[in-house]
C-alpha cells in the first residue's frame, strides 16, 4: 500500500496509540501475569467490540512474543493488514469467513513456528458474543491454551455497529480481567463453543 492511502493508515494508528497511551489499565497482580502468560504460544481471545484496546493490550502486557492476527486476503483486507503492522501486530492474509482451512493452516503454522495469535471469536460479522466453533480448531491441532482477555469499560462510546462497539473516553478507566483456558478439560475432553462463550462473557461485563 503507498500513497494517500498510507498516509491515512499511519494518521489513524499515530492516533489509535496517542489515544491507548492515555488510558488507565488496572490489573492485579495475579492478573497482570495471567495477561502475559508466556509459558507457551498462545492464543489471545478477546470479543470483537472490545478491538479498540487490543493493541494497547499487546504492547504493554505482550512484550516476550509476536502477536499475528488473521486479516481477509480480499482488497479491501491490504487496508488492515498495513494499519496492523503499524500498530505493532503482525497479518496473517487468509479467508475469515468462518475460519475456513486455508485461516486455520496459516494460524496453525504461525502458532507451531512460537508465536502467539490473535482472535475475535465472534467476529468479523458476528452474532454478537457467539463463538464461532472454528476458532477451536487451531488450539486443539497446537494442544494450545487460550488467554481469554476480559474487558470492563468505565466510560465508553458505543457504535452502531452489529456489535456495539466499544470507544472508550480518552484517560478513562480499563479494567483488565484474564482466564487462561487449557486446550482440553481435565478429564481429557474437548474445550468446547459453549465453554469459551461463559468465560469471556464471566470477565468482560458490559456497561451501557
């Protein structure tokens, strides 16, 4: 990507780190190293409309491993990928719709080479807090654990969007919560949708 359109990526990441930098982050202790567990490669699973922090999140909580996040390999997906890098994420090009095979492989192979992923499980389009069963794929394949990241805004904008998304107020409050989610329960058994769903939804309450 280069011209005009470089330009407008740069001016909305100088923007979304200006704005990340004046927030509040509170996390205790056993939380705050929850949030950087670096034990192994992991996946980093926040809902959609809490996006806004995620990059703040990586820089100040992620610091010992790469972060990559899937981003469409559409045209329109060239605009993502060239804003992630500028926020310190790294892209991964491949259908999301639905975490199809060729998402799954490239975040498979991503997670065998040490690196952690980013994850949206309700995401791109929705339902709103549902998770998508795909996205399970790539922890159980890896037998990875998944660091569920819970969000509380103090004071917040909310879009219009499928999935209220979150602005919080620039110098507002974030409380961070955090579960880490090992790929398979105790006795054995697959983590499931519906598993992963009560957790998040259990950290990341909503206000407003």
């Amino acid at each position: 990507m280069s011209g005009w359109r470089r330009l407008v990526c740069w001016l909305l990441a100088l923007l979304l780190r200006a704005w990340g930098r004046t927030l509040r982050f509170e996390a205790d202790a056993a939380t705050h190293g929850r949030l950087a567990y670096a034990a192994e490669p992991a996946a980093l699973v926040i809902w959609h409309n809490r996006l806004f922090v995620s990059a703040e999140y990586f820089r100040r909580y992620r610091t010992r491993r790469s972060v990559y996040a899937l981003v469409s390999a559409s045209k329109d997906g060239a605009w993502l990928a060239s804003f992630y890098r500028m926020i310190g994420l790294i892209p991964v090009r491949g259908s999301s719709s639905n975490f199809g095979r060729e998402a799954g492989k490239a975040l498979i192979e991503v997670m065998r080479a040490g690196h952690d992923i980013g994850i949206t499980p309700d995401g791109p389009r929705g339902p709103m807090y549902v998770v998508e069963p795909g996205v399970l794929v790539v922890t159980r394949r890896n037998n990875a654990p998944m660091v569920l990241v819970g969000v509380e805004f103090t004071q917040a904008w909310r879009l219009n969007s499928w999935d209220r998304f979150y602005v919080p107020w620039p110098f507002s409050r974030v409380i961070m919560r955090c579960t880490v989610l090992p790929a398979k329960h105790a006795d054995d058994t697959k983590l499931g949708a519906d598993d992963v769903r009560a957790a998040l939804i259990a950290i990341s309450p909503d206000r407003g």
